[in-house]
C-alpha cells in the first residue's frame, strides 16, 4: 500500500493554536490511503480507506474560518462547513457529527459521493489561493471521517420525536429524497410509512453505486437509525399498482411524498440494442449490487461472463459499470465517450480511480451500431470518431462525427450508461399530478408541492437524473411543508 | 414474508402453490404477475398469477421446475413462507366482449391462460380453451379450463391425450370448422406463441401474447426484459406482459432468453450436488 506523507505531526499542529493563514496554506492535502489498484479490482472491497485521527485533524487546520465561507453556499444543504471542521480540528467530533446533521441527515453517504469538487470544495478559499480545487479543504472527505467515527462509536442517539400528532405520512421510494424526508416529519411526531418497490431500501444508494465506492451496510445502518426513530419500511410494494396514491389517501394517510427516482434506463436507439451481452447500467449495476451477481454461482443472480466490455457514457454511472465489469473479471474494458475528458460528467475521483484501474478511455468517439455472431450475441460494436465543433445549448462544445473514420471494436459485453429518465409508475396511475415533456413531476420549489392536494415531491423524479445531495436537499424542503402543511391544513 | 397455504404437485415437473397474500389477492386482474425470492442471495423471478381470492386472501401460482430457483421453491412446504413476494406487476389483459374468444394455453401456460379465460367469459364471450402439452402429464388444470369455457379442445405432441398435434392445429380446426373467431389470446413456450402469431396473421385474427422474458425488477427500471414490439423496444414487465401478437419480434425473444444457459445450467449442476 502506498505511504502517504502524514504532513507535520498533529501533535506539533495542536501546539501552534494560532496559524496564520499563510501557514496554514503551507500544509499539505491530506491524501486517503487506498487499495492499491491492483488488488482492489480482485475485490470489491470499498476503494480509499478514509483519513486517520492525525490525518483529519491536520487537514481541518487547513480550514480559515472564512466569515463569509464560500464552501457554505456551495453546498446544497449548507452545512456550517467551517463550524463543524473547527470541532474537527479540535477533536470534539460529537459536535462535529452534530454540526452537519443539523442540514444532513446522511453525512457518510454524502462524504463518499457528492461531487465536492463541483460543490463546496469549488468556492473553497484555500483551494483558489493555491490554483486548484484539488488543493481545496477536503470538506467531503472530513464529513465521511466524522460520519464513519460516529458509526465506530455504536449505535448512534435517535434524535427526539415530538408528541404523537395522529397525522399519517406516506412516503414513496426510499432512496436519499425519501429517507430525508422519512426522517424529518417523523422528528415531528407525525406517523411514517415508507414504501418500497424493491425488496431492499436505498434505491440508487443500494441498486446502482456500487460496494466499493458506498460500503452497503452504511445505507442500512441509517435505515436502521430510521427503524429506531419509528419509520415503518414495507418493502416490495410498488406504489401504483399494489396501491394508487389515492388509495393511499383513502387508508388514512394525510400526506404523501413521491420519490421515486429516474430509474428509466436510455437506450441509443441503434442496431443491435437487444442483442445478448447488451446491459443498461441499471440492469449491470443491479445483477452485481443488489443481487450481487458477482458471487454467483454462491449467489442466484448470473451476469455475463465478460471478456472484452465496452461502457457507453461519461458519468458516474458509466465509470461505476466500467469499474464493476473489471471487478467481474473482464480483461478489457474500454469507456466509449463521445466528448473529451474535461466534459465528463463524472465526479474527478472516479474517472481518477477508471484510470488506475486500467479502464481504457476511448474518448471523443460514439458507438454506431453493435454487430452480432450468428447467435444472438455481441462481436463487435462500429465506433466512428468525433472532434469538438460549436457549442451547443449546454454550453459544451458539441461533438461531430469525423466521416470515414469508422472501425471495429471488438468486445462481447456492452453496457449502455447514457442516462436515465423518470420512472412514469406514479405519474401514469396518477394523471392529477402533473408532469412536463421529460416525464418529471412539476412541482413548486418553495415547497415542493404538487398540482395534487396533500401530494409532495422531490428528487430524481423532479430533478431528472441528479446528485444524492440534490435529492436530499429537496427532501429537506418538502418535509418541512408537509409538516406545516399537517400543522395548518392549508395547502 | 408470505405463509404458503398449500403446495401440490400436479405432474413431476409442475406444481402449485396457494400463498397468503391479501393485499395482491385484492388487487390482482386477469394477466398480472408477481416477482418472489425464495432465499436471501436468491434470484428474483417472475411467475403469473393462476388464480386468487380477494375474499379468502390469496394467490395461486402454478410453477414449472426449469432450473435452481423454481425447484427451490418447490421444495418449500404449506406452512413455510416466501421471503419476498411483490405484485401485482404488468398491465392486466383488457378484458372485452368482442364475440368469440380462442384461448391457448401451452404446457404451464395453461395455468396463466386460465384467468383469462374466467375473465373473458364473465365479459360475456364465447370461450373456446386449446390446451396444449407434450403428452397427457403435461396437460393441466383440465378441469378448471372447463369450467371457464365453452368449449375445451385437448392436443398433445404424441397423442397420448385428446388429437394428436399442435395447438395450432386446433385454431385450424377451428377456422376450417368456419368459426368466426374475433380474438386469439396465447400463452405458452415462446415457439408455441411464434406459431400461434404466424397460422392467426394468415387469418387477420388479432391476437394477443403474454410474453416470458428474463426480468429483475419488474418495474421498469432495468431494461432486462425488453423486446421488439413493432420495431419499437418495450418493457414486458410495465409495457406488458401483453402485446399484440403480429408485431412481435418472437425470435429475437428467444434468443434474449438463452442469456445465461451457461450459468443457469450451472447454477442447476451445483444444487444437484
Ligand atoms: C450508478 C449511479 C451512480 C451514481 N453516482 C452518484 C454519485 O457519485 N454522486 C451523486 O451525488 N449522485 C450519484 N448518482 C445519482 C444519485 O444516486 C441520484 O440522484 C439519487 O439517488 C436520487 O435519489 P432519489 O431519492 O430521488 O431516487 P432513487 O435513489 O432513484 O430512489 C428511488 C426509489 O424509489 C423506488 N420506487 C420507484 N418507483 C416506485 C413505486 N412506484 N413504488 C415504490 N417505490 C418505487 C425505487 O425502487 C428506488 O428505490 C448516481 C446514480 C447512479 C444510477
Ligand atoms: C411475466 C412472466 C410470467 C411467468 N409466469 C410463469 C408461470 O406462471 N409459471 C412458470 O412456471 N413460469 C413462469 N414464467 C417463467 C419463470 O419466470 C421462469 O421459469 C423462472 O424464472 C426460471 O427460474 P429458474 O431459476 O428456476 O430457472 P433458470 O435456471 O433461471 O432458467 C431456466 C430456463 O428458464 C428461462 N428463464 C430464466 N429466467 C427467466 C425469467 N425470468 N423469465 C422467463 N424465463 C426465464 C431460461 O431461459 C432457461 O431456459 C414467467 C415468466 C414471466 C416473464
Ligand atoms: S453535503 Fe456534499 S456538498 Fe455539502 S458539504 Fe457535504 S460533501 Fe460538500
Ligand atoms: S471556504 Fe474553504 S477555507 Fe473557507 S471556510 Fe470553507 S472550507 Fe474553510
Ligand atoms: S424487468 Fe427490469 S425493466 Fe422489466
């Protein structure tokens, strides 16, 4: 394993109390050790082993205590970021936990995959003082420090419940949007039911990122915190056909939340789609994840046995399927990307981490069809090459196809990562909840209400595919209207 | 979880099983299926809803031991439960008096058939059941078809029971017979369904399939169960099971079925062990 400099003894930290700023920018970013790539594709053990006691505490001195923290407004919960780093850089990491679960109810989740670099670490004063958000505060990797520190402390406090109010909250899908909301009007005395299509919670956090990047059982230890604040989870209950929304009201519910996600797969639309060997992200990432395909034959659930793999696709999701396909034994994986690296979507850890691992880019190129044996399965697929012209309405640079530039790959696996769409469940056995041209429910944003009385929604249903903290942080504002909601009774 | 109420074995191969269930027993119509897992690190796999009780609180499967999972769960017993059982999935058939309705039902797919048959017939229409199997152990639920139908005609592939042959040729019996059929609905072996398509096209008989896809979730949500209906890909579990029969790509079905052979043959060596 690689030795990562620890910087200066924490002990020689705690002496110099008061740092200039000047020095403070002197000390270096503190690195995770991690599995060496190697090794960890022969597993799929998590990947960074999170920072040491020292580590943490000398990377929260790197912290300036601005007054004006641009890392605040660049989260999208706000979390009293340099609050809760000073607590950190202080050893009190109770209060540390505290400070974030005040706007965050799951820190190790958001920790391990927010895009930081794309949120509070953008703004971060050290890291522009020093010409890179790499060289910013590592907020994110000190939020999972004191989250996982919590967790090595035993069960953690449930937070107080208010007074039974008799009122009933249904809650739908529970991914990070229902399980913020789960928690917060239940802290209100209000009873809570989440219902879940899938026989396990998490939605995404458990189906689709994979165990080396999001550890499992720290999904179901917050479940299990929401079990102990009194959340009731019935699983396998697929909201719209078990029960309508209306019937749900009709039960006695007062209130419903739909989070139901953008669990949609896209397809390219091109020759050779249904072809054996071919996998939307979701159906590869849910065979090895949720049913955990990659201990078949221990397990029940196959997944191809690949060879050569090409990934479709630039985002999280694509690298995640890249990544899980090595893990699954493929020898080569190429990611097919139509645009150039900086335009990937991707959080910069995990194209990092792609990398290590021998994931093979082949970028600014798009697959034109996929080409069978005579039996069905995948032989090669036709990619043709791209260069970056105009920009287009995004801002990026559109990409062109470069004529008679076509070749052959020749691969056995191919999984299509392009994107996801709003799952239509709810909206099609709900036609009074209005949705716009995507299929997304249309809500108002300073409540996350719907156009149907005593509905609520929020997440990748109304987002579009999104981020965890996105989702949580339209949680966040929903539940606070459903409680005024039952407290009131206005709408 | 959900209690198992009853199990018997109808041949060797094929059993049912009543499962306790109130709340899809309510909800259940005609065409719908479950998803269910027997055992923590154990498959998801689909299975049709044979019949039910809104009043009693049950469901009643009817199930084919092909590989690990379905022989998993034909070792469980009245009394045991079912670890996880969701439903109802899919789009219930559309139910219509349209006049006189063919259905078919090949081997275990009778057992789905029958619903549809019940449902069909409380509409109003004439009912005509095919049943079709390999030979007479394979031919199930006789009398329950009987019971939905009008009329019941018996094929097997040897002739050990009812005319010797397929279940098409019954349709063509039918027809030469000069029946004016207005709607053909077929459940069964994926050839079965192709040959059904093909002998009804030649005729301009609509017809409906219920496919059998590989499925995981059974909510849309993974894509492992599409197929190619009127060259527009669709999602059996929420777009079906149902289709229009003429606009289905059968052979590129079968081929996605034959998907994991490799591993399920496997998967079924290692339980032998
Ligand atoms: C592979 C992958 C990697 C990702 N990586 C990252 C990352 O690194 N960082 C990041 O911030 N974001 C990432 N994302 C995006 C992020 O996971 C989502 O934005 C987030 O999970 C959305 O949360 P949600 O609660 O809205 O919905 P989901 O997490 O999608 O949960 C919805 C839940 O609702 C259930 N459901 C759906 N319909 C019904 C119904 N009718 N009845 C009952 N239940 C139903 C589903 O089964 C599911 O469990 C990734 C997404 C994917 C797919
Ligand atoms: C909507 C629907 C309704 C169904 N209803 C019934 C029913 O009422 N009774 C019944 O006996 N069977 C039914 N099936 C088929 C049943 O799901 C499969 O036989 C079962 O999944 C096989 O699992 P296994 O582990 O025992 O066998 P496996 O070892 O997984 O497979 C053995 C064989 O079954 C095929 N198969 C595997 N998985 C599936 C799958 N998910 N769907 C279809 N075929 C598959 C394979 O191609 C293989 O040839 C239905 C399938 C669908 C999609
Ligand atoms: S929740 Fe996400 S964006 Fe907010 S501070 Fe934590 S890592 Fe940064
Ligand atoms: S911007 Fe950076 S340095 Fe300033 S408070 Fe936030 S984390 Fe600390
Ligand atoms: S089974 Fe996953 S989409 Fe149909």
């Amino acid at each position: 394993m690689k030795e990562v400099p620890a910087g200066p003894a924490a002990a020689e930290m705690e002496e110099k109390k008061n740092l200039t700023p000047k020095e403070r920018l002197q000390i270096p970013t503190q690195v995770m050790r991690e599995q060496e790539p190697g090794e960890r594709i022969r597993n799929v053990k998590e990947v960074p082993f999170g920072y040491t006691d020292d580590q943490a505490k000398i990377e929260a001195s790197r912290c300036l205590q601005c007054k004006k923290a641009p890392c605040v407004a660049g989260c999208p919960v706000s979390i009293d970021i340099p609050a809760f780093i000073k607590y950190i850089h202080e050893g009190d990491y109770k209060n540390a936990v505290h400070t974030i679960k005040n706007t965050n109810i799951l820190p190790a989740i958001c920790g391990r995959v927010c895009p930081q670099e794309e949120q509070c670490q953008k703004g971060c004063v050290v890291g522009k003082s020093l010409g890179g958000t790499d060289k910013a505060v590592q907020i994110g990797k000190l939020e999972r420090f004191v989250a996982d520190w919590e967790m090595s402390q035993g069960k953690a406090d449930p937070p107080a419940i208010k007074p039974a109010t008799g009122k009933r909250v249904a809650i739908v899908g529970s991914g990070p949007a229902g399980l913020t909301v789960a928690a917060d009007v239940r802290r209100e005395g209000h009873e809570v039911t989440v219902f879940e299509a899938l026989h396990k919670p998490g939605g995404v956090l458990i189906y689709g990122i994979p165990e080396f990047r999001l550890p499992k059982a720290i999904v179901m230890r917050e479940v299990e915190n929401l079990k102990a604040m009194g959340v009731e989870m019935k699983y396998n209950m697929v909201i719209g056909n078990i029960h309508s929304v209306d019937e749900l009201f009709a039960a006695g519910y007062d209130a419903a939340f739909v989070a139901t996600g953008a669990g949609l797969p896209m397809f390219m639309r091109i020759d050779g789609e249904n072809l054996n060997g071919v996998y939307s992200a979701n159906e590869f990432l849910t065979r090895a994840n949720l049913m955990k395909a990659y201990s078949f034959p221990a397990t029940d659930t196959p997944i191809a046995r690949s060879k050569n793999v090409a990934v479709f696709g630039g985002g999280n999701v694509a690298m995640d399927s890249a990544r899980t396909a090595l893990r699954l034994g493929a020898e080569n994986v190429y990611l097919v990307y139509r645009r150039s690296k900086t335009e990937m979507p991707a959080r910069i850890e995990e194209v990092h981490h792609a990398e290590q691992e021998g994931v093979q880019f082949l970028l600014l190129q798009n697959p034109l069809r996929i080409v069978g044996d005579d039996k069905g399965w995948v032989k090669q697929v036709e990619c043709i090459k791209m260069e970056l012209g105009e920009p287009d309405d995004s801002g990026r640079r559109r990409p062109v196809p470069i004529e008679g530039s076509e070749y052959m790959l020749e691969v056995d696996t191919c999984i299509v990562a392009i994107g996801n769409s709003s799952n239509p469940l709810i909206p099609d056995t709900t036609p009074d909840i209005e949705t716009n041209k995507w299929g997304n429910i249309i809500v108002q944003e300073a409540t996350m209400k719907t156009s149907k009385k005593g509905v609520f929604a929020g997440g990748d249903i109304v987002l579009g595919a999104a981020t965890v903290i996105l989702a949580m942080g339209q949680g966040r504002i929903a539940a606070a209207a459903i409680n005024e909601y039952l407290a009131t009774g206005k709408w | 979880m959900n209690r198992i109420i009853e199990k018997e074995f109808i041949t060797p191969e094929v059993f049912r099983m009543r499962i306790e269930a109130p709340e899809i027993a309510a909800k259940r119509k005609a065409g719908q299926f479950i998803i269910l897992r027997v055992a923590e690190e154990g498959e998801r796999i689909p299975l049709t809803i044979a019949d039910g009780s809104a009043g009693e609180g049950w469901i009643e499967l009817v199930v084919q031991i092909v590989g690990k999972t379905t022989k998993l769960l034909s070792m469980l017993e009245a009394g045991g439960s079912i670890l996880d059982l969701v439903g109802p999935l899919g789009k219930p058939t559309h139910i219509e008096n349209v006049g006189t309705v063919v259905v078919v039902g090949g081997g275990v797919g009778i057992a789905p058939a029958h619903p549809i048959a019940q449902a069909m017939k409380k509409a109003g229409n004439r009912v005509i059941s095919i049943l079709g199997g390999r030979n007479r152990d394979l031919v199930i639920m006789e009398k329950q078809m009987k019971a939905a139908s009008d009329r019941v005609m018996i094929t097997t592939d040897d002739g050990s029971y009812g005319m010797k042959g397929l279940v098409t040729d019954a349709i063509q019996k039918l027809i030469d017979e000069g029946l004016k059929i207005n709607l053909v609905v077929a459940v069964g072996p994926p050839i079965m369904m192709k040959f059904v398509s093909l002998l009804t096209k030649k005729y301009e008989i609509p017809t409906l399939v219920s496919l059998n896809t590989i499925m995981v979730d059974g909510t849309g949500m993974c894509g492992a169960c599409r197929v190619s209906v009127g060259s527009k890909t669709k999602f059996v579990c929420v777009d079906g099971p149902e289709f229009d029969a003429h606009q289905v790509d059968f052979d590129g079905m079968m081929q996605r079925q034959k998907m994991y052979q490799v591993q399920e043959k496997e998967a079924m060596e290692n339980l032998k062990k």
